[in-house]
C-alpha cells in the first residue's frame, strides 16, 4: 500500500474516531452512565473500524469483500449515531423496522456488488441511507432538543450538512452507470476526500458539545435541587419565584404564595428515627406534587417547611390545593413497618399584592403560617385575613 495523501488522511480519521470513541465511552463513565454516550462509544468504533478496513483493503481476499466490509460496517454506524440522538432525546427506536432497512440495505449491496455488478447503485446506497438518517438527525434536534436551544441548533446543522454532503455524494454516484467514468470517479472522490472527513469531525466535536450541555444542565439542576425530597431548594425555588413574580407583573395577572410546615415533626424524628423522618419529609413533598400543577414550583425552604408559588392563581386556587394536599395526608398516611404515621401540617397563604417584592410576600405567607400554627397546627390561614380555611381531623 502507498503511503500517499489520502492513506495519511485514512491514519488521521482512525485516530480521530479513537479519541470520540473514547471521549463518549469517558462521558458514560463519568456522567452517569448515559446510554447515548455508549451508542455513540460503539458508533465511533464502528468508523475506526472502517478507516482502519479502508487503509489495509489491498489486503483484504478481494474487493467484493472490501466492498460490503466497509459498507456493512458504514450503516451500522449511521443507525448507531441515530440511535444514540434518538435515545438522547427520548424518543423510542422502532427497531423491527431499523432492522428491515438494515437488511434491505444490505441485501442490495449483495446483489449489485456479487451478481449484478453496478457501480451507480453499489456506490450510491450507503451516502443516500446516511443523507436521509443524518437529516432526520437534524430534524430531532430542531424539533424535539431540550434546553438551552443553541448547542441543539449547532449540532442540527453540522448534521443536516453532513447529511446535505452525502446526498451530494449520492447524486454523482447515481450518475455512473453500470461502470463509472474517470472524471465521474474524480468528482465523487473529490466529495468524499474533501467534505467527508470535516463534516465527520465536526459530527464527533458536535456530539462531545452536546454531552458537555447535558452535563452542565444535570450540574445546574443538581444546585437547584433538595436531594432528599426531589423538589426545588431554597435557591431554585427563589428563583423560580422570581420568575413567576415577572410573569404576574408583566401581565398583572394572580398569583399565590403557599407555605407549609408539616406538625410536630421533631416527634417523629425523637420517636422513629431520623431516617422515617426523612422519609416523611419525602412523603410529603410527593404528596404536594401530586397536588399542584406542572406549572407550580414547590421549594423546601427549611428543615420541614415547604413553599408552593402559583402563577394565575388566586387564594380560592391556593385553598382548594391545600385541601387536596390535606385530604390526601389523611387518606395516605406514610408507613413504617406496617405501622401508619399520621402526617398533617400547617399552611399560610398570600395573595400577590402586584406591587410587592418576593421578600414581601414570603414574609405575609410566614406570618400567615405562624397563625396557622398559632391556632392549633392543622390549618390554613390566609395572610391579612386570619380566617381558618377548616381543620382536618386525624383521629
């Protein structure tokens, strides 16, 4: 084999497929074990392998073997690159029909490449499935990627490039005939040679771009978040509070505070143990999910105090949530080894007055809260209106 420029640049793609492969296969190691970072560990693989079949093909039994070598290899990478984007985003994989195509794809290259020898359909085949597959890849990214929307953007248009690149390829190959011209075959080498490897490298850049904004969105939503209980801690509940509070005065709309302490919780922590006090604090705080909308932010602010902020909400939304919080505690007590422990827990709410700061308002919800208390725990007061909303009775 001579050691020319386009083997040079074979022995560059090998290596760099290495160093993707091993960038994702540390990214699943490292970033809890995501399992788009190992498709993609196996897709940059699958490229090194073929560079690699690429350099030594004068070696290979024949070129027919070559051939559908580096052909079977090339489209399962593409299924494994969309597969990983598709895993990513969470979108479920059809895979009786990944495989079908897989086979017809194949079994095509068998018969043009075997027994009816035709350069336009044997060359065409793989960089049209990869034109189409990148483009979809494009397509989810644009569509269907979380936040922030910049590196989904970055990454849909190297891959609809890439895509756009390996229809171009496609096209010229379409052109060949049974037996492909020297000018024909310079024109799609050129394509190959020249877009290919950028637009390839670009791809891996891009998917090491995307792991790296998960991660720091995981690291972002860890700081914001009560490990124990699931829900917001005090900081992102402020600042998701902050938000809604805009919200409310851009639109001068409603809007309500909710504080919750839950009743005696130091007896169950002196009584149980610390570890059932913590899972009442669980307990509870799934309760309160399960009673707000998607749209509400729940905070544990404190030990055992909670905060809910509704957007468009007044204080008859507030109570009738609190009711459905305070019947559901009733209705499902937590349980420790088959013994039920009764939870209730006192609750403040305030109105958002329009002109008020957060601060404001967290300081009518305590007060509202510490009336709450004030009047026999298991109750809800409104701020600047002490008027119990009811009691529940525990038994």
């Amino acid at each position: 084999m001579n050691f020319d420029a386009v083997a040079a640049l074979q022995v560059t793609l090998v290596v760099v497929s290495a160093v993707f492969a091993g960038a994702n296969y540390l990214a699943w190691r490292l970033f809890g074990h995501p399992r788009h970072a190992l498709i993609w560990t196996f897709a940059y693989l699958l490229a090194m392998a073929q560079y690699l079949v690429n350099l030594v093909r004068e070696l290979l039994p024949s070129y027919e073997f070559y051939w559908l070598s580096a052909n079977l290899m090339s489209t399962l990478l593409v299924i494994a690159v969309v597969w990983g984007h598709r895993q990513r985003l969470g979108r479920v994989t059809p895979w009786h029909w990944a495989f079908a195509l897989f086979a017809l794809i194949m079994v095509t290259q068998l018969v043009f490449t075997l027994w009816v020898p035709r350069a336009d359909v044997r060359v065409s085949l793989a960089p049209a499935f990869a034109c189409i597959a990148l483009l979809h890849v494009a397509w989810l990214l644009l569509r269907h990627g979380p936040e922030p929307v910049l590196a989904q953007r970055v990454a849909a248009v190297i891959h609809g490039l890439f895509g756009l690149a390996q229809g171009l390829a496609a096209g010229i190959a379409l052109q060949f005939g049974a037996v492909a011209s020297p000018t024909q075959g310079q024109a799609y080498n050129l394509v190959n040679f020249a877009l290919m490897p950028t637009f390839f490298v670009a791809m891996g850049v891009a998917v090491i771009f995307l792991l790296a904004t998960d991660l720091s969105n995981k690291l972002r939503l860890l700081a914001i978040t009560d490990q124990l209980t699931g829900v917001s801690n005090r900081r992102g509940f402020l600042q998701a509070a902050d938000l809604l509070l805009a919200r409310a005065r851009r639109h001068r709309g409603p809007l309500a505070m909710v504080l919750a302490d839950i009743d005696f919780f130091k007896r169950v922590n002196d009584r149980y143990g610390h570890s059932v006090g913590d899972r009442a604090l669980a307990h509870f705080a799934q309760v309160l999910r399960e009673s707000v909308r998607a749209e509400d932010c729940i905070g544990r602010i404190g030990g055992e105090e909670f905060a809910i902020v509704m957007g468009e909400s007044s204080v008859g939304d507030a109570g009738r949530m609190v009711a459905r919080v305070r019947q559901a505690l009733v209705e499902h007590p937590m349980a420790d080894n088959g013994e039920k422990i009764p939870i209730s827990a006192s609750f403040g709410i305030a109105a958002f007055a329009g002109n008020e700061s957060k601060e404001a308002l967290l300081m009518r919800a305590d007060q509202a809260l510490y009336q709450a208390k004030e009047a026999g725990r298991d109750s809800v007061i409104v701020a600047e209106d002490a008027h119990p909303l009811g009691m529940v009775s525990l038994g």
